[in-house]
C-alpha cells in the first residue's frame, strides 16, 4: 500500500507523489500482532493459462493494460518476458473490466532488495480498481521473507483489513506465485452493499486468505467503507519507496459468473 511515513509527520501520497500533512494516524490501523506462522513453501510450479483464460501478460507488451491516472499506454518496464515496475510512472490497470474472477500471477522481489518494513518490494494487487491512484481493494505484494512489519501489512494480507493466514514468501531473488478467487461485491438499487466482496488466495501454493470477506475500499488511515460500483479493472501498484522494483510475468484471469 502506497503511503510511507517520513521524518516530521510527513505522509508521502499515495499517487502524486507530493508529500502533505495526514489527517489522522496511520498507526492506528496498523495489527503487530499475533505473528503470522512463516510456512515453507514446497517447490515452484509456475502454472500455464487455460483454456479460458484472459492472458493479461504474456511477456511481449502491455497493451492489455493502461496508466491509472492518465489513461494513456501502461509506463512499465517490459523486457525478457518480464515487466518490472517503472517507479514514479504510477499505477496500472487492466482495460478490461471484471466482475468476480480467478487470477495468477507471478512475482519476483530483486535478489539485491534493500530497505525495511513496508518500504522493501512493496507493491500491491487491487483486486478491484475503483479510481485513480489507490482506491480498490488491495492484497499486498511485499517482500516479507525474514520483513518485519505489521501483519496487516504484509504479504498477502487484506491491506489493513485481515492479516494472511500464513507466510510463505520465498527469498528475493526466486520467482513467486499468487492465484486469488475474487467474488465481487453487489450493491442495490440504493448503492447498500447486497454481499460484500470474498477473496480466497494462495501464495506458493500456501492458503492466505480462506474465503475471507472485505470490509470495504483500502485506506491507509482511518476505516474502510463500501463505496457502490460494478464491474473493475485489476490494478498493480507501483509504490513509493525507494527499493528496488519487483517484476510481475504470466498474469492471466478467467472471469467467473455471479
């Protein structure tokens, strides 16, 4: 999740990149405990797109995907079938629209990462994009392999929402796996919540999230709230700490009937 705490009480925002005085105290959102069980994952198994899936990336371009903010063609790196977060160029989405889904994708943390907590690897998958910069719904991406930070924050969780039933992050440097089930919110006629969203994800192949149910929109402070919409691009983020980037390749999605 974008949004980094600097010397003075400085909140680095999230898609300008300007930094300005937070309303609030992130902190206060923020689980440290109880610690999240580091699990082992077994052997890597990058998985094919079926039949029918999307094939979001497939390592050649992103026409698939769009800049967030400006509309315009997606900014990142693409190169030997990868792409890699191009930092400051902001986030992507996908130009199609989904409702529920099923998604893989994959991830690699630089072998030569620095930094620490939150601002190490962080990038985040919107399962839902509901507008510019952040706003939707975030599990985090991060590296978390021997990363301390809050588990509510760390990778695979409900950004500040429920933390990841497991931790099977991987060493920088390997490539990593992620497959979500999404069940979209509904809304009536009114814009009240009918069902809110479910994700059920696996990191390695490690349960993290089991049909866990999304209190609302991703805030970075205060509490998250339901805001009506229908059906939304996915978004990856491209965080504003100074780490190295991550890269993402085979990301494909085969949409699900509600």
């Amino acid at each position: 999740m974008k949004g980094i705490v600097l010397g003075g009480g400085l909140l680095l925002a999230a898609s300008a990149g300007v930094a300005q005085t937070p309303q609030g105290d992130p902190k206060a959102t923020e689980q440290w405990s109880p610690a999240v069980p580091v699990v082992t994952p077994g052997a890597f198994e990058g998985w094919a797109a079926p039949a029918d899936a999307v094939v979001l990336f497939d390592g050649k371009n992103l026409d698939k995907w769009s800049a967030v903010n400006t509309g315009g063609a997606a900014g990142w790196t693409v190169a030997d079938g990868v792409v890699t977060v191009k930092k400051g160029t902001g986030n992507i989405q996908t130009k199609q629209a989904f409702g529920s889904y099923q998604l893989h994708l994959e991830y690699r943390i630089p072998a030569n990462i620095t930094g620490e907590g939150q601002a190490r690897g962080n990038s985040g998958l919107f399962l839902a994009s509901t507008g510019k910069g952040d706003d939707g719904y975030e599990m985090q991406i991060m590296d978390s392999y021997n990363n301390q930070t809050y588990v509510n924050g760390q990778l695979g969780a409900i950004y500040k929402q429920t933390p990841p039933l497991a931790n099977p992050a991987r060493k920088p440097g390997e490539w990593q796996t992620v497959d979500v089930t999404w069940s979209a919110p509904q809304f009536g006629a009114d814009g009240a919540v009918t069902r809110p969203a479910y994700v059920t994800a696996y990191i390695n192949g490690v349960l993290t999230q089991n049909h866990t149910e999304v209190r609302g929109g991703t805030v970075y402070i205060g509490q998250p709230k339901y805001v009506a919409h229908g059906r939304a691009p996915i978004k990856l983020q491209d965080h504003g700490d100074p780490s190295q980037p991550i890269s993402y390749r085979n990301i494909w999605v085969r949409d699900l009937k509600d």
